[in-house]
C-alpha cells in the first residue's frame, strides 16, 4: 500500500535569536538556510516527523536540538494543528 500523510504544525519563532553570527554559523555547520522560513520549515518537519515533541511556552522547550541548543531558545510554539492521511494505492 501506498498512504500519504500530511501534518500541518503551525511554528513561531523567536525572531530576535536568529542573530546574523548565528545565521552565518548555522549556514557553516549544518544547512544553508538564509531565511527564517526555512528555519520554521525545518522545525515543523522535526515536529511533523516526531523527531522531537510539540513546543508550547515550557513544555518541550529543552529539547536539544542539534544546531539549535535548547529549542525553546528559538521558537515560542511548534504545534501539530492537523493530521490526514490517504490511501493512494492498495496491494490487490
């Protein structure tokens, strides 16, 4: 079978921690990310994969996440808002 799964996760970051020194380490380090877009966009795919829990005010704010540190010092909330999934083929 062939399912597709989608996950909306509404992401708000804090802005002011994405300082241009982290942004150009960030970049050297780990991904080429210029915007805080992609910054969001890679947060909410680590959430929407469970690759760590849902953020909101403290809970799941400590979460190391590699690249980030504590990800509570960088994003306010990371909250699945929607799942759905289809079947797009059978095995028969």
């Amino acid at each position: 079978m062939l399912i597709e799964v989608n996950r909306t996760v509404n992401v708000e970051l804090k802005q002011d921690a994405f300082t241009h020194d982290f942004m150009k380490d960030f970049r050297k380090d780990f991904y080429p990310f210029f915007t805080l877009d992609e910054h969001a966009q890679h947060i909410a795919q680590l959430v929407a994969r469970e690759v760590i829990d849902e953020i909101e005010g403290r809970r799941g704010a400590e979460q190391f996440v590699e690249g980030y540190g504590p990800i509570g010092e960088f994003v306010k909330t990371a909250l699945v808002q929607d799942t759905s999934m289809e079947t797009l083929t059978t095995d028969e």
